[in-house]
C-alpha cells in the first residue's frame, strides 16, 4: 500500500447507541496501491468504534455497508480517463471486505489495470459514511537494453565516436504502453573533459523506438580510458510515480587513443649576418631592418643566440608541464613529450670552413656556434625538432648565416736603415717593402691571400728636405721600390715614415691603414777606386835552364786605397766615415801563359814575382788592377776597382851555335840488301832528310 494522500478523518452520524452519537474512525481516505493482482489488507482501516462499547468482538458492534460510487480508468498516455458513475467489477479480482470486529479492510486490485476508484463506507442504521478512493497504480517494468556494437570503444583523440544502442525491449506499464523514453549518459574518467559533449538522436525519443545512437565528441589532444554509462528511463505518468523500476542501463567501455601532433616553433629570423672575427652579431630580417639577439660573449669567437627558436611547442598539450593538460588535468593524462633539435648544413664543405663549432641548438632554443676567424662567406643549415610521440613527427625550417669580411690591419717590415752613397739619384735594386714575400713581409691583414686586395703606401716629408734635389723626395711604389734623387755632397741620415692604406675599406669595424713605420736614409761618402803607378812598361830577364823566380821590389808605387778617409788620414770631424782600407792587386789576364811556371802576381807592397819555364823564351803582356776592401754599392756607379794597367815580360834567349839539315839524302836503292836513311843530323828538324827510292 502506498502512502496515503489523504489523512484520517473522524466520521460522526446521527444515530446514537446506549445514548453516544454514532461515529467511527478510518485511517486514510486515499490508497495507492500497486496493480499487480495481489490481495491488499488496509490494517485497522475503521478504528475508534465507540458504539461497540462493552460489545466489542460480539454481534452486537456496527455493520458497514461499502458502495462504489464512481471510477476513472487510467489510459495508456498515464493520464486518467473521464469519471464514470457507478461501479467496474474488473478494478478488482475480490471485492473489498470490511471485518467490523478488526477494522480491518481487504481488496484485490485487478493486475495491470490502473485508475482510481470511490468507495463508501457507511455504517448501517446511520448516516455515518465516508467516501475513499482506492487508487490502483502502474507496475514499471524496465526496458532491455543491449550494444550492437559490442561493449567497448576504442578511437582516436579528437575523433567523432558513434554509440548504438538497440531497444530490446520498451518495458513499461501494462506491457507497452509508455509512450517514450528518457535518455541520460555519464562519464566516468580519470582523463578529465576527455568526453566534451554527447547527443543522443531524435530516434532515440520516438515512441516505438527500438534502438538509437549517442554521438560522443572527445576533446582534442586527450587520450585516455572512460566508462560511458547509458540509461533508459520512462516517462512520468503525470503527477503518478509507478511502481517497479523504471528503467535500466548498459556500459561501453571507451578507449581515446594518442594521436601525435607535429611540433611547432618560430625563428627570430631566417638569416644571420655576421661580421668575421666576431663574438656577437647583428640579426638582419629584412633590407635595412635588424634585430638584436641576446649573445654570450665570454669564449672568442662562439655565438649563443638565446631564444633563436622561440614558441617551441611539441603540439597542443603535448610538453611535459601540468599546464599543458586540460582543464588542470593530472600530468598522467597529457602527452609529455620532449624534443629533439639536428642542425644540418646545406653545404658540409662550406660550413666546415666557415666555423670551428658548426650551429647546435640547445632545448632552450639557442642556437650556439663558433666562427672561424680565418674565412667568410655564407651557409645554409635545416633545422629539425623531432617529438618522441608515437609515431616521431617532425617540423622543418630553414635558415642562413652571412658571415661578412672584417678589413683586418695591412702588416708591413720596413728596415730601420737604407744605406746609399754621396750623389745616388734613382730607384733602389731591394724593395723597401717586400710585397713579393706574402704575408711573411707584408699583407693586406690577416688571413687575406694575395690579390684579395690592392694597397698604396704613403711616404712623410723627410727630416730634412736640403738632402734631395728638388722634385727629388723620396716616393715608393706599390709594389715596395723606394726612389729619391740626392743633393749634391750629402752626407749623414735622414729620418722619414711609411704607412700602408689597403682597399678593404672600415665597414663592421675594419680597419685599412697600416702602423706607421720610420726608418732613415743614411749617406755615405762614395768609396773612391784606389790608384797605383807601374815603375816601367817592360821586364826583361834572360832565359834560364831551370825554373828561377824573379822578383822585382817596387814594382808598383803611389798604392793609394782612395782619398785621406780611405786611409785611415782622418780629419777630427770625419767620425765613423773615416776608414783605413787595405789594397790588393790582381792580375786579369795574361797573353802566353805557357812561357810561366809561376804566373805573375804583384803583392800589396808593389813586388812583382814570376818564374818564366825553363829554357824557354818569348813575351807575354800581362794586365793588372788594384781592389780596395771598401767595397762596392749597387746604387753608385763607382766601384772599388782601379784603372786597368798593363805591362810585357820579355824572356831572352840564350846565344847558342847555329846548326842546319839537309831536306834529303838518298843512300841506296830500293833493292839493296841495306838501305836505310841515316839519322838526321838535327834533332829538331821535324821534316823527314832521307827516303828510299823506289825501283832505283
């Protein structure tokens, strides 16, 4: 029995009993009850029976009559039909019983009919009555569910997942008589928002429906496990609540997938341009435009960019920070990926060449290199970031660096001094400036080959200008020669400077002038040829049968090594260009050699010495000149040589007697049994005096 709608009331009538007002007590005016077909006993349904008195649980208590009065049949829409006077036997199985003696009332609603029926109950002999309602409601029975599809799901994340679900069976009041159905779903999940929204179709709120679909959307970039619990409930029967259950529900197990999404990132520029030699850079991203990065200038020459590659992003909710999971989600529940950066040159030769370190990329997003200060030039490189998603996608950019040339220093060896001779006008045989020994002796700066650039060198007004003649300064060429004309008797040092200036031009910081170098002219006297005289133009010495050495003392005279200076005859202000050379003399050339055992030689005192061959006779002219050890200067046209002299040796014969021979002498003839030519009568006579006659 359900509860009742109504309470009890207290019924009074008009006839009374022992002199008491005839009245009785029933517990409840309204009962729900459920219309299953069983037997319902309302317990002391009719209490507080005064009249009974003394006579309580004898004949003598009251009788009640019971009366259907009226009845409205519920329809198949929940709602109650129209009320209908009098009374309908099929509400009930058993008529409704009233056991005066216990109060007791009893019924039996009709299984599966529903609605509400009026009943009155009067005690008889007065006009004592009370009318109730005896309400019959619906027994529910839940509708079957099943999965065509099966009990679990298994998709992507971000996918559009469809459920299907088939009505086995309605259910519902009096077989199938609902009208529809109400649909819920729940989620349960340690993936938060992995479901963001579900749907069910309008075939699911049909009124014969048998089966429909709840669309589920799942969130972007969450992947994990969720229980999708679907319930099927019928609808309210109006204002009535039924008994029974109302409705039921099936489980899918579903299972969001990872799917990988490609990194992300962003370069502060596509390209770098660098000054060569530098530790820090400035970025160009676009004519005229510049960017500045953050560098590490501590080690020489290596480049940290810092945040080069910025917004690095492994995909949406993807990186391994609790903030990168939806809604605030466990870090369980998000990818966690970590990234991997290659750099790679376009050209392995070119970068190789332009960088000691070549370009690296930190986590961070810096991208660190170190230059080579030898080389310029530019290199393309490809920049991957690689995730360790499932499978590894990767992002590609590409990017450059221009590394520009810095004008380095020009270098130069100039010597301290240049030592000339009193009246040298013209261009010195050395290069003051070696430019043919590059770099060792002079460069356009450093790690700059031959040719890269040209030059130009710049020569100072001398310290003092009287030592040059007019238009006469000292000027140098590019490729290093120094010419000057001197003034006439000038002698000492004079001072000047020399710098170099290249093409390279002082962009980036370059810088194209040269130190300045000083050196000095130094004029010296001219070393004067020395001078001799010969004591006579001719020797004669007789001829001799065994080598025999002459010697003749003073044969040269007046030796001078040059002037007073050149012998050691100094004036006091002279100084170091006062010398004392010493004179050799040295014979060129002599015309007979062989008429000598011992050539001829005049030492530094003026003896001449020689040794003519033994028994042998003839002249021979022989050509001297004396050498001062002052030595002799390319840039003057005097030398250390004197005058070229020359004197004959005569070598007499000794008297000896004349000889001859005869041409021919004929002593026999050919068929003498001796015949022979005598011996010649001289010696020396090479042609033959004697042959034998042929046949005579």
């Amino acid at each position: 029995v359900g509860t009742a709608a109504a309470e009890g009331v207290r019924v009074e009538g008009s006839w009374t009993l022992d002199g008491e007002p005839a009245a009785f007590d029933v517990s409840e005016t309204l009962f729900e009850v459920e219309a299953a077909g069983g037997a319902v006993t309302v317990p002391g349904f009719v209490g507080n029976n005064t009249e009974c008195g003394s006579h309580a649980g004898t004949s003598a208590c009251p009788v009640f009559d019971l009366t259907w009065l009226s009845y409205r049949i519920r329809m198949s829409n929940g709602m109650l039909g129209p009320l209908v006077d009098g009374t309908y036997p099929a509400f009930f199985g058993a008529q409704p019983t009233l056991d005066e003696m216990s109060g007791n009332l009893t019924f039996t609603p009709a299984a599966g009919l529903g609605g509400d029926a009026v009943l009155q109950v009067a005690m008889q002999n007065t006009t004592a009555a009370v009318n109730v309602t005896i309400r019959t409601l619906p027994t529910s029975f839940a509708p079957t569910l099943s999965l065509p599809g099966g009990a679990s799901v298994t998709a992507n994340e971000n996918d559009a997942v469809n459920i299907s679900i088939s009505v086995d069976d309605r259910g519902g009041f009096g077989g199938d008589e609902m009208s529809f159905l109400n649909w819920t779903y729940a989620v349960s999940t340690d993936a938060a928002g992995l479901v963001s929204s579900a749907a069910f179709d309008a075939s699911c709120y049909a009124a014969d429906t048998t089966g429909c679909t709840l669309a589920l959307s799942l969130l972007a970039h969450r992947f994990g496990n969720a229980n999708i619990t679907i319930t099927a409930q019928h609808g309210a029967l109006g204002t009535v609540t039924p008994f029974g259950v109302s409705g039921s529900s099936a489980t899918v197990a579903l299972t969001a997938l990872r799917t990988n999404d490609p990194p992300s990132l962003k370069l502060a520029s596509e390209y770098l341009i660098i000054s060569q030699g530098a530790g820090c850079a400035m970025t160009r991203v676009g004519q005229g435009a510049a960017l500045p990065l953050f560098c590490n200038t501590s080690t020489p020459l290596r480049n940290e960019y810092m945040h080069f590659a910025y917004d690095i992003s492994m995909g949406p909710f993807e990186a391994q920070t609790a903030v990168s999971c939806f809604g605030g989600a466990a870090l369980e529940s998000c990818e966690n990926q970590t990234g991997t950066f290659t750099v790679t040159p376009h050209d392995a030769a070119a970068a190789a060449t332009l960088f000691t370190e070549l370009p690296l990329m930190t986590a961070e997003g810096s991208l660190i290199f170190t230059l080579n200060d030898a080389h310029f030039g530019d290199a393309g490189f490809t920049l991957q970031l690689f995730d360790d998603g499932d499978p590894p996608l990767n992002v590609t950019l590409n990017f450059s660096l221009f590394v520009l040339n810095v004008n380095r220093m020009p270098t130069l060896s100039v010597p301290p001094n240049v030592s000339v001779v009193q009246g040298f006008n013209g261009t010195l045989a050395t290069p003051l400036v070696n430019t043919f020994d590059y770099p060792a002796s002079f460069s356009t700066g450093r790690h700059e080959p031959s040719g890269f650039q040209n030059w130009s060198f710049t020569i100072s007004s001398p310290s003092d200008a009287a030592f040059f003649l007019p238009g006469g300064l000292p000027s140098i060429s590019n490729d290093g020669f120094l010419t000057f004309s001197l003034a006439p008797n000038v002698e000492g040092r004079v001072s000047l400077s020399l710098f170099a200036q290249d093409t390279g031009g002082t962009d980036r910081g370059g810088i194209d002038l040269s130190q300045t170098y000083e050196f000095d002219i130094v004029v010296r006297d001219a070393n004067a040829p020395p001078t001799f005289t010969l004591s006579r133009g001719v020797v004669a010495v007789p001829e001799a049968p065994v080598v025999l050495t002459r010697v003749v003392p003073n044969f040269a005279s007046d030796i001078r090594a040059g002037p007073d200076s050149e012998r050691g005859i100094c004036a006091a202000n002279e100084g170091q260009n006062c010398v004392n050379q010493t004179v050799v003399f040295v014979v060129d050339y002599v015309t007979v050699s062989e008429l000598f055992t011992v050539l001829p030689s005049i030492d530094a005192w003026g003896t001449l010495r020689f040794a003519a061959a033994p028994s042998q006779s003839g002249s021979a002219r022989v050509y001297v000149r004396a050498e001062d050890d002052g030595g002799t200067d390319p840039s003057s046209p005097i030398t250390n040589s004197s005058s070229l002299h020359d004197f004959a040796i005569v070598v007499q014969p000794a008297d000896r007697a004349p000889s001859f021979a005869l041409r021919r002498n004929v002593s026999c003839l050919a068929d003498d049994e001796v015949c022979g030519c005598p011996a010649l009568t001289q010696p020396q006579n090479s042609i033959p005096a004697c042959g034998v006659l042929d046949g005579r």
